[in-house]
C-alpha cells in the first residue's frame, strides 16, 4: 500500500514519468468496464476540463478497467492529433495528468486510433517505407505518454496484411503485455455479418488472435442489438470466446443510435452474465455525458455496469434451454449460408 501511495503522489506532479501500476489496487470487478474518453474539455472551451479522476475517487472500489483516450489520427504530414491538436497542445495537460493518476490506481490506460474520421489506416497501409514514415509519430506518441495499449478502430478500408503488420509492430516495440483491441462493428463478429473494416475479423483471429486481447464490439447505430441477448449470443455461436467480446454500448442517446436505457439493459446483462461466466464487459461510448449522472457525473456509468454484472455474476448460473440451443444452431447455419452467398457474389459475379 506504501508503494500505491507514492505512486499516486509521484502521478500528481511527474505524470510523464509514472507508468505504475499498482496491483492491489485491482478493480472491484473480473469482467471489464471501459471507457471511451474523447470529449475531453466542457463546450469546446480550451480550459474547461472534463475530469477522469472521479472515476477513482468517487467510491472505495474502483469500478472501470480501461480508459480509452480517443481519438488518435495520423496526418499527411506524419504527425498525429488527439482529435484536432496535436497530444502536447497545453489543453490536454490535464488529461495526462489524470491519465497517470488512475494508472496508478490500477486502471489501464490506452489510446484509440481511427474512428468515424478517416485516413490514419489508409496512411498505415502502404509500402513498408510509407509505413514507417507514419508508425513513427504514433510510435511516439504512445511512447511520450505511457499508453498501456491501444484500441485500433478501423472504420475504413485496411488490408488483413495492414492490421497484422501494425499489431505485429506495436507487439515487438511495446512487449506483449501492451494491450491491442480492436473495436468492430457487432456485425462484423458473426459470420457474413456487416463490416466496416476492410479485412476479415474471423482471418485476423485466426492468424493473430492470441496478440489481441479483447474486441469492443459496437452494438449501436445499427450494428448490433444490446436491448436482449440474441445479437453478443450470435457473436458467440460463431466461434469468438465470450471473454474476448465486449459489449459496446453509448452511454447516452445523444451519443448515437441504438441508446438502450439503463433499466432495459440490466435484465440483458443479468442473462449474459449467467449464461457465460466469462463475459468479456461493457464498454462506453463515450465519458463526459454517461447516464445516470450525466455531465453532472458522467462516471456513475461505470460504476452502475460494474455493480449489476458483479451481481449478476454472484447469481445462479442459468443453463441454455435446449429448444434456444437449437434455435441458435439454426441461425449460426443461415449466417454461415450468407457468408459464402456473397464470397461467391463478390469472387465470381461482381
């Protein structure tokens, strides 16, 4: 507990030199709540900073795993931005400094690449001389600011090659204890379902599954269903292990479609959670609004997911009746039958 202490008091005033994590400071909870943090200042203002460190103060117990600082994007010219400045620009030193705080704590701090915004995996994807010419400043960057991992967002044509070569990289410069997710739409986990990211994600698990430690899948904007069960049970039925498939959910309506309220989403969690021990958590969309506490106290999100998945984890395990068993066989069956229907389209007709 002494080095914990000093740790948090060194995160306060060196938090470029403290990537500590303390490891009895662990989590209140086994399954993962992430947070995605990209509205990092109140209306735009320079100087009105949106604060993570209720986040770790607010409560005894820590509810959220992972923070995701969104959105990294590499320039044209080989720089990066943190949403439109540059990382070192002075309105995001407050987020640094919080960042080391809660690694501190014993919250797991990474960086988010892409998004909705595209460019960074195109520019990624070239030659391997055009490649290091844009890896360096992203390099860097994680580097610089002591991200534990970073989340690759891909909503843009990147070949299987590209994202196995850039995981390959971030493994061999970082270690393999940096942390790689990748962030797919939910339809993109099952078979012949939707996919913004260019290559194939059963391929990418097949030949790199074991460097990418979970898939916050986006069960919103039509992607993906998070009011029942049925669309992560799909997910499942194809083949991706519960404990690598999070939940990806927006944490208010104004966050983007296919907001479910808190009320409608616990029964959803209580039947995830006992029907797979395993679940992978929940992810955010994104901080500074969550629900219930809104602006006013946008990290009550966390702590309200992490306290019905613990309780649900506490409850009776439920088994899966064998008519849904079958009914889930069937559906797997006529994913798989879509799949190749438009393999052969794309192979041989179009």
């Amino acid at each position: 507990m002494l080095f914990c202490k000093v740790s948090t008091w060194m995160a306060k005033f060196m938090p470029l030199l403290v990537p500590a994590v303390c490891a009895s400071a662990a989590v209140a909870n086994d399954h993962r709540v992430v947070v995605y943090y990209q509205t990092t200042q109140a209306n735009n203002s320079a100087t009105a900073h949106i604060s993570l460190l209720p986040l770790v103060e607010s409560a005894p117990e820590v509810s959220v795993t992972h923070v995701l600082i969104a959105a990294i994007h590499i320039q044209d010219d080989a720089t990066v931005h943190l949403n439109n400045e540059p990382p070192d620009h002075t309105m995001f030193d407050a987020v640094w400094t919080d960042a080391a705080q809660l690694q501190a704590k014993g919250v797991t701090v990474m960086g988010m690449l892409g998004g909705a915004a595209a460019g960074s995996y195109r520019r990624l994807d070239g030659d391997d001389a055009s490649f290091e010419k844009f890896y360096a400043p992203l390099h860097d960057m994680i580097g610089n600011y002591n991200l534990q991992g970073l989340d690759l967002d891909v909503e843009e044509n990147f070949s299987l090659n590209g994202v196995v070569r850039l995981i390959d990289r971030l493994k061999k410069d970082f270690g393999n204890d940096f942390i790689i997710s990748l962030a797919p739409v939910a339809s993109a986990l099952t078979e012949g379902g939707g996919n913004l990211s260019g290559f194939n994600y059963f391929d990418l698990e097949k030949q790199r599954g074991g460097s990418v430690a979970f898939y916050n899948a986006q069960f919103y904007y039509g992607w993906g269903d998070a009011s029942s069960a049925r669309d992560y049970e799909a997910i499942l039925d194809d083949g991706f292990p519960a404990d690598k498939v999070v939940m990806g959910l927006v944490t208010d309506p104004s966050n983007g479609g296919g907001f479910v309220s808190l009320d409608d989403e616990a029964p959803v969690l209580q039947e995830l959670v006992a029907e797979n021990p395993r679940f992978g958590g929940v992810a955010g969309w994104e901080y500074f609004n969550s629900l219930p506490g809104s602006r006013n106290s946008p990290w009550e999100w966390a702590a309200w997911m992490a306290d019905h998945i613990r309780a649900a984890a506490a409850g009776e395990r439920r088994e899966i009746p064998t008519t849904e068993k079958a009914w889930r066989g069937i559906r797997k069956v006529g994913r798989r039958v879509r799949r190749e229907a438009k393999k052969v389209y794309r192979d041989y007709i179009a």
